[in-house]
C-alpha cells in the first residue's frame, strides 16, 4: 500500500473513532456525508441568498416533516406549506445578524440543514400564515423541535439542549475532513476547503464508503459481544 493510501487511512480512523463514541453512529455518518456531498458543493453555499431547496434538508429530516405535512393536509388540504428557507449560508447568517433579524451569529441549526423555516404560499408570495399551532402539536409527536413563541415558523431537527453538543460534532468533522486534504484546520469551510471537496468527489465518496463500512462492521462486532 502506498505511503498517501496509508496517511488517508490513518485520517479516516481519526473520524471513525469520533462517529462511533456517539449515541447514534449512523445518524451521524448519514449527517455527514449529506453535509460535505450535497450542502457544502451548493452553489449558495457561501453567497448572501435564501435558499429554500428541498433537496439540502437532511433526509432524516425531510421525512419528518413530509409526515408533519401529511397530517397538517388533514385539517387544511388547501394549504400550499412551503419551506421558505432550508440552508442559510455563513454570510446570510452574519448578514441577518448585523440587521438585527437574529441573535445567533455566524451559522446556526440551518447552515446544517437541521432547521427549516415553513410558510404559506399564496399570490406567488410566501405567507407566515400557516396554523403553526398545529404543526408544531404534530411536530411535537414526532419530536421535530419548534422554536415557539420565539420563532413559530422555524422547525428544527435537534432539541434545543443537544445543539451544542452537535455544534462541536459538526465543527470535528469538519476538520477531519480539512486535515483528510491537508488544508488549514479552522472548522471553518470557506472557498478553499469547498474547492478541496469540489475537487476530490471520487477521493470522497471513496472516504464515505469506507467509513460506512466500518461503522456497520462495529455495530455488528458490538451487538456480538
Ligand atoms: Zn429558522
């Protein structure tokens, strides 16, 4: 095996070893590989832009609130519930700090994708008119997080009290991944580190693959012992 191989190997365990300390390893695997492959390589992912795709909510997530929207359907079939964000970049974050509109600066629940903010569509304009009592008494049964009274139409992933211990997953990962490509370890993806995953897509989900691999060969040997 060559020596590059070897020292790839070697960075790999690094984030190996960290997913697998968690509670739920393949939630986190999942989180991962959707944040590097398909939020950091989006064209907004370092521009001042409301993105409202539905493709960049993690999937984990997406299927719980297409359940929360079913049952919503059932009281009000005329609803049109639309995200009005999903991903908010870094800039727009610090951008909607700086004007007041939010207290948290720099990237929160959104900039991971865990967090959307739901509105209704009408007049081909968003509406923030939704019955959010009642998607947030749907959300609650299927423990998607609402910011109310604060923020009524934000729904999130995590409960409040687990962001930070997310925060500093997310921020690790990052920077194994900056350490994978042998960049400035910041925690910090700015246009450097999104060139390196743009750049190495094969090299990733190669690095994805294998990691998969090992977290289910772990989760095997554990459920064995
Ligand atoms: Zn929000």
């Amino acid at each position: 095996m060559d020596e590059k191989k070897l020292l790839y190997q070697k960075k790999e365990n690094t984030m190996f070893s960290f997913i697998v300390a968690s509670k739920n390893p393949m939630l986190l695997f999942r989180w991962y590989k959707h944040f590097v492959l398909s939020v950091c390589t989006h064209d907004n992912f370092l521009k001042n832009f409301v993105t409202s795709d539905e493709s960049l909510i993690f999937p984990d997530f997406l299927l719980k609130l297409n359940q929360m929207k079913e049952f919503y359907f059932k009281t009000h079939p005329y609803h049109d519930v639309r995200y009005f964000e999903t991903f908010r970049s870094k800039s727009r974050q610090d951008y909607l700090f700086h004007s007041g509109a939010t207290k948290r600066h720099h990237y929160g629940m959104h900039y991971f994708c865990l967090a959307v903010d739901m509105t209704k569509w009408f007049n081909n304009s968003h509406h923030w008119n939704l019955d959010y009592d009642l998607l947030r008494r749907t959300g609650n049964s299927i423990s998607i997080t609402s910011l109310y009274p604060f923020e009524e139409c934000h729904f999130q992933f995590l409960p409040v009290p687990m962001q930070n211990d997310f925060f500093d997953f997310a921020n690790q990962s990052i920077r194994c991944l900056q350490d994978l490509f042998s960049l400035k370890i910041d925690g910090d993806i700015g246009p450097i580190t999104q060139g390196a995953i743009l750049f190495n897509i094969d090299r990733l989900n190669e690095y994805f693959g294998n990691l998969e691999s090992q977290i289910k060969h772990k989760i095997e040997d554990d459920k064995l012992k």
